[in-house]
C-alpha cells in the first residue's frame, strides 16, 4: 500500500504532539480518550529490552511507581518476552480488524483500544527502538482504526550507550512522527543517555525523572 493510501485509510490527521527537551518532562493534564471518571487513566506499558533488570525497564518500573501513586491502571506488555510475530502485510485486518496471526498479542490488542496513555519504554539498537517493540508496533496494523485519533496520551523512555544527543535524534523523530499520526499527544520524553550495563542507569537521575513523570500525571 502506497503512503498516501495507508494515510488516506485512517481518519483523521493527526495532531501536533507537545514534547519536553532531551531529559525534560512537561505534562499536561487534559481528558484523554477513555479517561476514568476521577481522572484515573487506563495506562499501557510496553517495554523493548530483553534485559529484565536492564536500564529501560527500570525507567519503566520507576514510571509505573509513580502512576500509581497516583491512581492509574497499569497494563505492562513486555514485549521482549511474549510470542508475537511481524506483521505479515496480509492486510486480511484491512488495517481495522481481526488479525490472522494468533499469538500474544491478542493479551494486548484490547488494552491497547481501551488504553489512555501508551508508554514506549525501549533500549536504543542501532539509533532504533528495539526490533521486539518494533514487531508490537507494526501490530497496532490492525487496529489502526480503532487507536488512530483517538486521543491518547504518550510518553518515551529510552536509553542508549552513548552520549551524543544527536544520536537519539533517529529515535524521538520516530516516537513524534508515530504520535503525529495517530493523533496521540505525547506528556514526556526521558532520553537516558551514557548507560551501558543493565542497571547502571540507576546511578543517574533519570530513573527520578521517570518516576515524576508518572507522578505527574
Ligand atoms: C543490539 C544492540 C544494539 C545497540 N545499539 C546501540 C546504539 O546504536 N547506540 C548506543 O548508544 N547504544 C547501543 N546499544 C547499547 C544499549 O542501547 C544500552 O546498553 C542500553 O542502555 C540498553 O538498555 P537496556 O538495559 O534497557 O537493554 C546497543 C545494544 C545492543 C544489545
């Protein structure tokens, strides 16, 4: 399918998305698609890293804390640990529709639908996400009719070796261009730069920065 027809085939066009600076956090408090009455949110949580203890999971661990200090409802998909298989291009879903692949993300797809608030939480892998959340998201496919424009929030969590903030460029170009097109808004980026081994992460202030990005919302 040519771009301008996978555009055409979702309705509406997406709206800007509002993001914090390299290691900065902005929230903004706004009802969001499925929002609980009290303001409590349905938040799914995908994490990329096969490294259970690694940094990103941490950041998405210290995120969870403080969501639910506050209330919200977490729904965490790991994706480096479930059965789920690329999008096969089949377009049997007709990008809105029952997938014919039966495997673990069947866990996730109503979630997803029903979900205020989707966090990204990934290692970087050659200036990507990683290609286990990769396989999660081209599954969103065939149920793009049902997420594009729905006003959900977002947020990204990413870490990477080097220090160069240049070279999260790739990636947060990704997350904005993914949120820019199913019209999500994003309340904050946390980009962990200069993390190599699993955990050491937790020697810098950004598992803080996660948690109070979860606390903030
Ligand atoms: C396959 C692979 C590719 C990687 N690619 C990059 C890269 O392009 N740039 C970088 O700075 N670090 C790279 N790294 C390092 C990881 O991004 C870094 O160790 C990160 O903190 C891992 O997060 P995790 O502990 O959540 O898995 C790579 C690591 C692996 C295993």
């Amino acid at each position: 399918m040519e771009r301008r027809e996978f555009l055409k085939r979702s309705s509406l066009a997406a709206l800007g998305t509002v993001v914090a600076g390299s290691g900065l956090i902005q929230a903004i408090n706004h009802i969001g698609n499925n929002e609980l009455k009290n303001n409590k949110m349905k938040i799914v949580v995908l994490t990329g890293s096969p490294r259970k203890n690694g940094n990103s999971a941490y950041l998405a661990e210290q995120f969870i804390k403080g969501a639910e200090e506050q209330g919200h409802e977490i729904f965490r998909f790991d994706c480096a640990f479930k059965q789920v298989e690329p999008c096969r291009a089949c377009n049997r879903c007709g990008m809105n529709g029952p997938c014919i692949l039966n495997d673990d993300f069947q866990e996730l797809r109503q979630h997803l639908v029903e979900a205020d608030m989707v966090v990204f939480a990934t290692p970087m892998y050659y200036f990507g996400v990683s290609a286990q959340m990769k396989r999660v998201i081209d599954r969103f496919y065939a149920i793009n009719g049902q997420i594009k424009g729905a006003r959900k929030k977002a947020a990204f969590l990413m870490t990477y070796a080097d220090t160069a903030s240049k070279e999260a460029e790739p990636m947060l170009v990704h997350y904005r261009t993914l949120l820019d097109y199913l019209g999500w808004k994003s309340v904050g980026e946390v980009v962990a730069s200069g993390v190599w081994t699993a955990g050491s992460v937790r020697n810098t202030d950004y598992p803080q920065q996660a948690y109070q990005l979860g606390k903030s919302l």
